[in-house]
C-alpha cells in the first residue's frame, strides 16, 4: 500500500516502547515515538455515532466528517474515539497532532514553513510572523562580506609669518663718475637674497632666492658713508595648510536564513532525534550519494528505494525503508546545508525528516513480536568481542535483507542452536553441537538497539553486543514398541 497522506504508523509500536523503557534501566523512557500515517479506507459505508475495535483489537476512529469508523484519524486530526481537526483545537500552523500539541506544521503565507519547538509550530529562527507569513529579520554575523562606506574631512589651518629679506652689500655710486648716456641699455644681476619665514607657531623656514637681472639704476644723491649700502625688506605673508582625514566605515551583510527546503514527492515531517543508543536510526548511509543538499539527498534516497529520508549535520545523508522505533520529535534542526546556505540539513543527532509520498515502506515490527519466532526464543543483549576480539557465535551470514526474521529464517535451515544479530543487521549463529561463547555474559537492552537496515522499527544489536535467540530444545523422539 503506497502512503498518499501522512500519520500515525508507529501507533501500535507505543505501548511496546513503554513497555521496554520499564524494563531497562538506562532506557528513555521520555521518548515520543514519531508517528506517521497512511490514509486507510473507510470500515463499512453506513453512518455510524461510535466505534468499537478492528478485528485486530485496536480501536477504530470515528470520522465525523463522514460518519464512519477507520483504523486512524484523517490526515490533520487526532482524538481517541472522535477526531479532531489539530488547525481547530490548536491554530492553523498546525498541521498535525496528538492532544498533546504538534506533531508537524504547515507553511506560513509567504511561503516560509512554521518549524516544530516544544509542541508548537513558530517560525523559524530569525524571521518573526506577521499576518500569518514569516518575515525574515535581518541577522549580521561576523565575517561576512562588508560594504565600505568612506567620507572625507578637510580641515583648514592659517599660520601667520613674517619674511625677512637681507640684500648683500654694493659698493655706493662714485659722485664724480656718472654713468654714461649714450643711448644704450646696460644690466647687471643681483646678488641671492635668504629669506627667513616665522611661522605663528614658532617654526622657523629658511631659503634663499634665485639670482634674476635687475634694471641699472639711475644716479642717486651720494651718502656721507660713500663705502657701501645695504637695503632689507620686511612683509607679513598668510599660509594656508589643508588637511584631508578619511574616515571608514564597516557594516556586515546579513547572512542567509536557513529555512526547510520542501522538496516535490516528498512530505516533510520535522525534525528528528537521532543517535539515542549510539546508533543512527536511519541506518543507511546515502552521504556519499548526495551533494549536502536537501534535493539530492532525497534523490539518492529514491533511487535506494528507501521511503524514509533524512538530513543530519549540514548534509550528511541516511535513509530507510521503513519508520524507526528510538526517535522522538526535536527542535534544534537549525544548520545550513553545506553546498546550499538558504536550506536546512538537520542539526547535531537531528534529522531533518521525510517521507516519500510514493515509495511503500515495510510495515513496522518490534522485537518483542519477534520473542518468540518459529523454534527461536529471544534471550536478550549479549556482549560480543570479549576474549581477544573473537565473536562469541562461531559464524556468520551476510543477512543481506538486514532485517530480524531473515536472519532467523537463515539460521533455522542451518539448524543453528544460536543465532543473533549486531550493529544494524550483521547475523552470526552456531551450529547445532555448537555453543555460545561463556565469555559472553547478558547487558543491558540499551546496548542493543541499533535499528536493523532493512526494518528500522526493529533492534539488531549494537557495536560488540549482540540481541539473542536461541533454538528450544527438542524433545528426543519417543520409541516406538511394538509387539
């Protein structure tokens, strides 16, 4: 059956879960199963008022807006015995829910998707909704690309100096010797002048000027000191000095906001928690596959034929076929892809979740449906590797379906006395005649519950632990007398 809308399909597996987290000491026992489901047709056709239960003992629903029983709420509702639409009892980013809160959310006005923290759907990490959208707020982050603004300053400074000029000595006009005049033009150069400038700051600049011709003077009237002369100059000269400053200015550009990347053919269901036992609850690895983006993660995942999808740590890829068992509803799925900055690829042990609307997935089964299978009982987590890293069950099959029952199945036509399962499917067994290793001694369920790669909803062992089952011991035949 190929699910065309999404629910509960862990609900049979609940009172199981709680049942073992009882039982086991370091077990979880908060978890809250994720649930999905498929739409399951209508029992019966006649408007009823209650319900009663399946044929298989669980309760059905009633559909009100129908009139009918089914084996689970319509897609969007929850309830025991009524369904309720969740957007009614809660508001419309709800998508879907148990009476506890959400369970998913729908997408928000402009398009941006509600995310799931604390049983509430909000909107994603820096937006803000308004009007029923989610509007981005602007972020500035440290390091990012930064725009320069500059503008410059001019700064006028007077400075207020006196220049002095001291002519050198000349010999004085003889008074009994006038110059010719016979009508021709005669010249002579002057000596270099120094020219000392004060500024009103105290500074003193010194120079001294170019030589440069001067007219002949006509005769003046001797002096009684006919030896020499000497001429000086004072004038007061205003300097100007400009100074332009640059000053710079920095702001960050506001980073992308990551949000959900929906996907065509693939309905997102939140964020998952991941890694609860140490081991990853879709255990296929498709990273090398993908590109550290939503889009080809989930293309690899299809091509697998995997109906159960996630992104974990900026990209990492894993996929299923079936819904695992040891994960629960989270908020922290808040990091950008690695190769697409505007999507989100899961968190820290969290995945960003989905399933395909098109791939069926292996109907979930626990291991405590399979205690008890054909002759094999199950015995519990035993410790493997203990002695020098030898196994403590001889030999192994290469399970290939990676699933509980195909192991068993193996083992039973082999006749083994023991068989049992490790780190997500491996299957290893005895012999009849053969025995378990009495290194190995019984540890804690915990250890033991890596989900299977074939059947995600089912346990096979862990890393150096192994879940058990042993073949019952056969009655030796009875002889037969006759006379």
């Amino acid at each position: 059956m190929r699910p065309t809308e999404l629910l509960a399909a862990l609900a049979a597996l609940s009172p199981l879960f709680l049942s073992a987290s009882a039982s086991s000491p370091t077990a979880h026992e908060s978890f809250s199963p994720v649930r999905l489901e498929r739409r399951i047709s209508p029992v019966g056709t006649v408007a009823v008022s209650s319900c009663g239960l399946s044929k298989s003992k669980h309760q059905l629903y009633l559909n009100p807006l129908k009139g009918t029983c089914v084996a689970h709420c319509p897609f969007g509702h929850y309830g025991t015995k009524t369904c309720i639409k969740c957007s009614s009892a809660f508001n419309s980013a709800v998508k879907t829910c148990d009476k506890d809160g959400a369970k998913s959310c729908n997408t928000s006005k402009n398009g941006v998707p509600f995310v799931l923290q604390d049983r509430q759907c909000v909107c994603p990490l820096g937006t803000t909704l308004s009007a029923g959208s989610c509007n981005t707020v602007p972020v500035v982050v440290p390091g990012q690309t930064t725009t320069t603004t500059t503008a410059a300053t001019t700064t006028t400074t007077s400075h207020t100096c006196t220049a002095t000029s001291t002519g050198a000595t000349s010999p004085a006009p003889s008074p009994t010797t006038p110059p010719a005049h016979d009508g021709s033009t005669s010249s002579s150069s002057s000596d270099a002048e120094t020219i000392t400038v004060t500024l009103d700051d105290g500074d003193t600049i010194t120079g001294t000027t170019p030589d440069t011709p001067t007219p002949v003077e006509e005769p003046s009237t001797p002096t009684a000191d006919s030896s020499s002369s000497t001429s000086s100059s004072s004038s007061s000269t205003t300097i100007t000095t400009t100074t332009t400053s640059m000053t710079t200015s920095s702001s960050a550009a506001a980073a992308p906001t990551p949000t959900v990347r929906l996907v065509p053919g693939w309905s997102y269901q939140g964020c998952w928690r991941d890694l609860a036992f140490d081991g990853h609850v879709l255990p296929n690895d498709l990273t090398s596959k993908a590109a550290f983006t939503p889009g080809s993660c989930l293309a690899a995942c299809a091509t697998a034929g995997y109906a159960i999808c996630g992104l974990e740590y900026k990209g990492e890829c894993w996929g299923a076929p079936g819904v695992p068992r040891w994960t629960e509803p989270v908020d922290h799925c808040n990091l950008a892809c690695k190769n697409d900055p505007t999507a989100i690829c899961g968190g820290s042990a969290a995945l960003t979740a989905y399933v395909s609307e098109s791939i069926p997935w292996v109907e979930p089964v626990s291991n405590e449906q399979l205690a008890s299978y054909g002759d094999y009982t199950y015995q519990g987590c035993y410790a493997d590797l203990v002695v020098n890293r030898q196994r403590v069950l001889p030999r192994q099959h290469t399970n290939a379906e990676g699933r509980v029952e195909s192991c068993l199945d193996f083992c039973a036509s082999k006749g083994a006395s023991y068989c049992g399962l490790e780190y997500y499917g491996e299957c290893f067994y005895a012999l009849a005649g053969e025995s378990l290793s009495v290194a190995s001694t019984p540890v804690d369920e915990s250890l033991c519950r890596f989900s299977c790669r074939g059947a995600p909803s089912e346990d096979c062992g862990g890393k150096a632990s192994l879940s058990l089952w042993k073949m019952a011991d056969r009655a030796p035949p009875v002889a037969t007398v006759t006379d």
